[in-house]
C-alpha cells in the first residue's frame, strides 16, 4: 500500500484528538480531587497533546498545497488550518504554565474549550474530504496531478517535499488571515459549514406513507 504525502496529516491527526479529551479529563480531576499523582499525569499530558498537535499541524500545512481545492475548500481549508493552530498555540501556553503550576479549573476549562474548538475544525476538515473530496485520490487528484503535487511518502524527494510544503502552507495561512482580517479579502460564508447544517436539519424526512411501491406491469 503506497502512502502520499499529503495523507500523513490525517495519519497523524487522530493523536491530538484522543489526547486532548484525555488530558482535559485528567486535568480537571486532579483540580477537583488534589491528587498529585494525577497532577502529574495532566502537566505530562499537555506535553504530549502539544507535540502531538505540533506534529499533525507540520504535516496539516504541507498538505494544504499537496491537494486540489476550489475556492469554497480553500476558504474552508483556510479555517480549518487557522482553528488547528490556535488549538496548537493553546495547548502549548497551558503546558508551559503547568509546568510551574497545579492544575485548577482556569486550566481545565481552557482545555474544555480548546476541545470543543478542535470538534469543530475535525467536522471541517471531514466535510473537506468526504463532501468535496479534497485529497481523495482518482477523484480530484489523478494521473500527473497527483505525482506532481503528492509524491510516495518513501520516495527520496519526501522529506524535502514535506518541509517545503509546510513553510509555504503557513505562509499561506498566515498571508490569508491578514487578507481577511483587514478586510481586502472575504470567505465564503457558507465555508463555516452553517448553511451545510441548515440545510441537512430542514430536509424533510420521507415517513412510511410517503414510501409507495414500485408499480411494474404483470
């Protein structure tokens, strides 16, 4: 089975997303209980959730200018990346003030919501993938397109591949966010994946009358 490139950041993806909750969970009882053993365990589970994210967001940037993408997956993407890096950036301010500090329930919450934030950008990037079908291979990427932009993870161009990638991926992000933020540029809005919602919640759903059999000459 031949790995790409820009399939290593949903590879690596799901540690952060384990270890958030856990940490999150463990920090909070040890805030509530005083244990100091679990104390430890959370200040070490911020370490570990950190790089972990460190890790998936490096491979999460090279991806972005790996694959194919519209402008409503790029506005989409642009979120999902931004969301994920200030997940990243969280995590690490709460690790560096555990590593002084017990845990308390400012920490815990901080956690909480981190949390939540990164349920909403996993939810982004699974309505990339499986409803624009960005990255998924013979779909938007074939042939050339996908040699070109995605080389074999164990091919000897990989590494260099990845980095390179990476920088130009937080370039982009970042020269993105200055664009929207002083407003010379607008997302789509249904990027956010609101109208996606509204959308799925106002379908009606057909009832057993509203099925009628198919009706075939004898």
């Amino acid at each position: 089975m031949e790995m790409r490139v820009h399939e290593l950041h949903p590879t690596l993806i799901h540690a952060p997303l384990a270890l958030l909750p856990s940490t999150v969970v463990v920090d909070l009882t040890a805030a509530l209980t005083g244990d100091p053993r679990l104390d430890k365990a959370g200040r070490t589970l911020w370490w570990t959730t950190a790089a972990s994210g460190l890790l998936a967001g490096f491979a999460g940037m090279a991806a972005s200018q790996e694959v194919k993408a519209d402008r409503h997956s790029r506005d989409m993407m642009f979120l999902h990346g931004l969301g994920n890096v200030g997940i990243v950036l969280g995590a690490f301010g709460v690790a560096v003030w555990r590593t002084g500090h017990r845990s308390s329930l400012v920490s815990s919450l901080v956690g909480l919501g981190s949390f939540a934030l990164a349920a909403y950008t996993g939810w982004l990037g699974g309505e990339m993938v499986y409803t624009h079908g960005v990255g998924v291979k013979e779909l938007t990427m074939k042939g050339e397109d996908l040699d070109l932009l995605s080389p074999s993870l164990t091919s000897r161009q990989a590494p260099a591949r990845l980095l390179r990638d990476a920088v130009k991926g937080l370039g982009w992000l970042l020269g993105r966010a200055r664009q929207v933020f002083t407003g010379r540029e607008r997302l789509d809005p249904s990027a956010f994946g609101v109208k996606a919602v509204e959308e799925k919640l106002e379908q009606p759903s057909a009832s057993p009358s509203d099925v009628r059999p198919e009706l075939r000459p004898v």
